[in-house]
C-alpha cells in the first residue's frame, strides 16, 4: 500500500493508539485527536511523528474546523478511523437517560459529525475511506450494555447508508466490529452505573464481575487488530463490515442462525398481512 494519510479520532489510547502506532510503523502520516492538552503530550512522547490535535468529537460544530485546519497542515486525508467511543455498563432499568445521550453523543453523533466533516472533500476527490469502529456488540446484544449496544448498532446502521451513498464516489465505508480484545474498554474506560433494584442481582452481578475479572486478559490483541485494519483498508474491495476476534465470529454467527430460525418459525403469520 502506497503512502496514506490516516486520521484517528481518540488517538492517544486503545484502538486508537494501536492503529496509529502500526500505521506510523508503516510509513504512513498520522494526525490523531486528542481531548486534553496532557494527553497530546502524552501521545506525543510515544509517538513523535504523530500529528496531535485537540479535539472533543461531542462539540459538533467545531469538528469541520478541525477537520479543515488538519487537511490545511497536514494534506489531503485518505483514510478516517472513527474511533473514539466507550462503553456503558449498567441494567436498563438502573441507568439514567442522561448515560444513554452521553453515550450516543459520543458513540453516535460525535463519530457521525467526523464523517460529515469528511464526506464532501472524499466525495470531491473521488476518493477516501471511511472505518467506523462500532463493535460486535452492534450486531449482537448482552444484558447490562442497552445504551452501547443501542449506540453502536445505531452507527452500524448509519454506516451502511453511508456505504451506499458514498459508494459512486468511489469512497469505501467499511464498520469494524471487534470482539473482547485488551483494551481499557471494560476497565478505565467504562462508564458504570450504579446498582439499586436487587432483583437484577441474580442476573447482572455475574455479569458486571465476570467483565472486570476478563478486563486486561481478552482473547484479543490491538496491535493483530491494527495489523488487519492496514489490511482492510489496502483492499479495493472492502467488506461492509468486518468481524475482528474468534468471539464476535461465534456470537454473530450464532445470532444469524437464531435470527434465521426465527424467521421460518414465524414465517406464515409474517407473510399474512400482505393484502
């Protein structure tokens, strides 16, 4: 793959960081964002080359400036890793609405205003490629992540009309959706809401303890993942979305043959609306 220019939202840590750090490795141009000023130092001290900006994806308005500012120093982007995201734990029940905006800001509308800033110049250039880091939690659910798993299978959604809009412009849109992989994702990360109704306790305690107890020790390597996503995007003929982790390909899989199974069983009474 010849020389690119990437840009990664949520740089300085997780996939992010993995994903810059291979595609720096490989001769390519960087430019990350970064939220605090302590981080962009941070970053820079691991990666030197990196070109660091201060960015929140949540203040939307900011982002074509950012966007515009980065291209004006930096060139033109070829590549858009639309990382930045966290995840929420907490039974549906228990969690605030405020959580679930504050997820969807982030997860949702802060990586489709990243998008948005970019779709015009990649349109124009007749080129480009979009990665919308969603997860396989976009394609499959699990008691106690409703707000995540509604955020990321909203971006999954989005990122498909994406695909087909942006298709005759010769730009490609492709979600990753990893599995459980070694990140702070479950740890640091993660956003928990406090527990208070005891009849959840025999289902989600299990749960939310077996997520800390993983954390740090997934099946899952970011820098395998980083490898793969320099792969994906030197194909010509990208995926819709690509699957990352033994764990994601059993458990869509799985939901595609109970979603099948569904489907036949219901089959006569589906098909008895029609007039």
């Amino acid at each position: 793959m010849s020389s690119k220019t990437f840009f990664i939202t949520g740089a300085n840590s997780g996939f992010g960081l993995a994903i810059a750090t291979a595609a720096i490795q490989a001769g390519h141009t960087v430019i990350g964002t970064v939220r605090s000023q302590v981080s962009r130092d941070k970053l820079l001290e691991t990666l030197p080359t990196l070109h660091a900006v201060l960015a929140d994806v949540t203040e939307f308005d900011s982002i074509p400036d950012v966007v515009q500012q980065a291209e004006e120093e930096y060139g033109p982007v070829d590549v858009l890793i639309n990382n930045a995201g966290y995840g929420h734990e907490g039974v549906l029940e228990e969690s605030p609405i405020e959580e679930m905006r504050r997820q969807f800001d982030v997860n949702v509308f802060g990586a489709v205003a990243v998008a948005k800033a970019f779709l015009p110049r990649f349109r124009k250039r007749r080129s480009g490629f979009i990665v919308n880091v969603t997860s396989m939690g976009g394609m499959i659910t699990m008691p106690g992540i409703a707000y995540y798993c509604g955020s990321k299978f909203a971006l999954q959604g989005i990122s498909e009309v994406m695909r087909s809009e942006m298709a005759p412009f010769g730009v490609h849109v492709t979600t990753l959706c990893p599995g459980s992989f070694r990140t702070d994702w479950a740890g640091r990360s993660m956003v928990r809401t406090d527990r208070s109704i005891a009849d959840y306790d025999s289902l989600f305690d299990p749960i939310r303890e077996a997520r800390q107890a993983v954390s740090g020790k997934q099946l899952g390597d970011p820098q395998k993942l980083a490898a793969a996503v320099l792969t994906l995007v030197a194909s010509e003929n990208p995926p819709p979305q690509l699957l990352l982790g033994s764990d994601a390909l059993k458990h869509v899989t799985a939901r595609i043959d109970r979603l099948q199974q569904e489907i036949d069983a219901w089959k006569a009474l589906t098909v008895s609306t029609d007039g």
